[in-house]
C-alpha cells in the first residue's frame, strides 16, 4: 500500500510516527514492516536563510522526530541541545537574536547549506540527512524552489498612514509569537515553483492521500500553493482524507487559529473541512475526521467524529487507522 501525507512540522511528524507504529514500520527502514510506503510532502514555507545557513524548520522537525533525535519537551529542535553558538553570536551583536540555533542543529544546516551551495537540490539534500536519521518514510520537500512563507501586517510606523509591510514567517511566529494580526499570507516565489520530483508522481501512484492535522494555511496550504499539487490530487485516483487541526474551536497546537482567522476561516472542524472542500465540488477532500465532541456536515464528503488528540503514539496510530478505513483502504 502507498500512502502520502501532506504535512508540517511538530503535529505533522507526531502523525507520521503514529502512522508508521499503525503500519508496523520501526525506524531505520526505508519502508514499512508491513509493505506500506510512506511518502510524507513537507512544507518548505517555513524556510530561512539565517547566518549564512538554510534553515528548514518543517523537514527537520520530521527528520528528528522519526529518527529519535527531537527534544520531546519542545517538539523542535535536537535533544540534548546546547547553545553556545547562539550566545557567542549575541556577544557579537549579530542580528537575527529571535531565532536561535542549537550547536546540534547547526551541524544540520551547515551540511545543507554546504550540498545546496554546490548544486543539490533540496530533494537530494534531504535523502542525504535522512540517510543518517533513516526515519522509516520517505520525507519529500513540497519543492526544490525558494518558496517562503510572509505575513503582511500593519506598519503604523511606514511611511504611509494606513500602511502594511511585509515579514517573513518566522519572524511573525517566532518573534512576535503570531501577536501581530495577520492581514493576509504571501507564498513568496510560489507562483515560478514547480513540485519537487516524485511529488506529483507519488500523488498519483497513492492507494491513499492524507492531510495531517497540521496548519491548514501556513503548512498545508503552503503545500497547496505550489502549481500542480493541488490539481495533482484533484485527479489522482487515491482517496483524499483530512484530519481536523481543530478541536472544538481551538487549534489543536500552535497559532491555527489567528492564521485562519486572517484567511476569513473560522476555527471550527467543520469550517477548515470547508475551505479544503469536497472533491466532487472542486476541492480536495474525499473524507474528513473531526474530534469526537465536533461535528461537521460538508456536501460531498464523508464526515468522522473519532478521537484526535495526539496524546501518545498509540493514540495517534488510531487516528490514522480511521483514516484508512474512511479511506476504505
């Protein structure tokens, strides 16, 4: 069985560990124990250059989580992390001090940066890191292009009254922890990129689609502004199944809510199924699971009330299985 999953970053990758734990695949496989293969389409929105160095936060974040090496009281980042860097590099005044690079991490970012540096795309660059971390599913950059994620917010200060400006993702979720209201989100360089290869291939050799419950405007929807994923699932002959990020009016981790907030989407399970729509309609979705205390109706699509809270990996694995078995697969 082929199965791809569109994810982000923590929520994503804590999916992709309880799909893996269903499907009876232990990391350090390239695919599962049971004969499942598991693509997972990352979200490079989130991606920065910082230092000199390439930076991205999604695909690492699914790479150490599956591969053992995240800190599991963050969910980013590397365990065991110390930040000696991060300091020396304020002792010098050097400005991004907002975002801060573990000396663990770092290691990462420099092999990258070296590899993308040289020529290779970032496809390649990330089956190079995941050689090491074997996480047991295939981890696939949404593109091999620049494509970044910005936030225009208001700019009281600018010289114009009324006046917005543009800033990058992280900047807006890392710095101002998402407190600075969202206007609207810009996929920077979306419109010249291309998915990366094997993406749209994977799309349509699936025997199932899943949306992770991930962000549905800054991480999937980043996913979805590349050309050509989206129509590559409208056609594919796999079923399309989502699982909610809310849970009872609440994102489930992180920021969702202000995202969606600025995209004119309430936070509700039944209002994000929406906005993704039924594929008979045009949109993307065969199936869509909802928390058990929700509920949902949308034309065209098979609604599930199931738990969705991601508490440990087997709780999490049974999210997954309803989704096959909504999937019918």
């Amino acid at each position: 069985m082929k199965v791809v999953v569109l994810v982000g970053g923590v929520g994503g990758a804590r999916f992709l560990i309880g799909l893996r734990a269903l499907l009876g695949g232990p990391a350090g496989r390239a695919e599962t124990g049971s004969g499942a293969d598991v693509t997972a389409l990352v979200n490079v929105g989130d991606d920065i250059w910082l230092h000199g160095l390439r930076v991205c936060p999604d695909l690492d974040t699914c790479m150490y989580t599956l591969g053992g090496g995240i800190d599991p009281g963050r969910g980013w980042g590397r365990a065991d992390e110390s930040w000696t860097i991060k300091d020396e590099l304020a002792a010098y005044g050097v400005e991004p001090s907002w975002f801060g690079l573990g000396d663990r991490d770092v290691a990462t970012h420099l092999v990258r940066s070296r590899m993308l540096r040289a020529g290779y795309p970032l496809s390649a660059v990330t089956e190079a890191l995941c050689s090491r971390w074997r996480p047991g599913v295939r981890l696939l950059p949404a593109s091999d292009d620049r494509v970044e994620t910005h936030v225009i917010v208001d700019d009281p200060a600018g010289d114009q009254p009324g006046g917005q400006r543009a800033i990058h993702f992280q900047e807006w979720w890392v710095r101002h922890q998402g407190k600075l209201p969202a206007r609207r989100f810009a996929s920077l360089g979306a419109d010249r990129a291309t998915p990366a290869p094997g993406v749209t291939r994977a799309i349509a050799g699936a025997d199932v689609v899943l949306l992770a419950p991930s962000n549905p405007v800054v991480s999937v929807g980043a996913i979805l502004a590349v050309p050509g994923i989206a129509d590559a699932l409208k056609a594919t002959a796999a079923p399309v199944v989502g699982l909610s990020p809310i849970v009872a009016g609440r994102p489930l981790r992180g920021m969702a809510d202000a995202c969606l907030e600025a995209i004119g989407v309430d936070t509700t399970a039944e209002a994000v199924g929406r906005h993704y729509g039924a594929r008979s309609a045009g949109g993307l979705l065969d199936g869509w699971l909802v928390h058990d205390s929700d509920s949902a109706t949308i034309d065209g699509v098979q609604v599930r009330a199931v738990p969705l809270l991601m508490t440990d990996v087997d709780a999490t694995a049974k999210m997954a299985m309803r989704a096959l078995e909504v999937a019918g697969v």
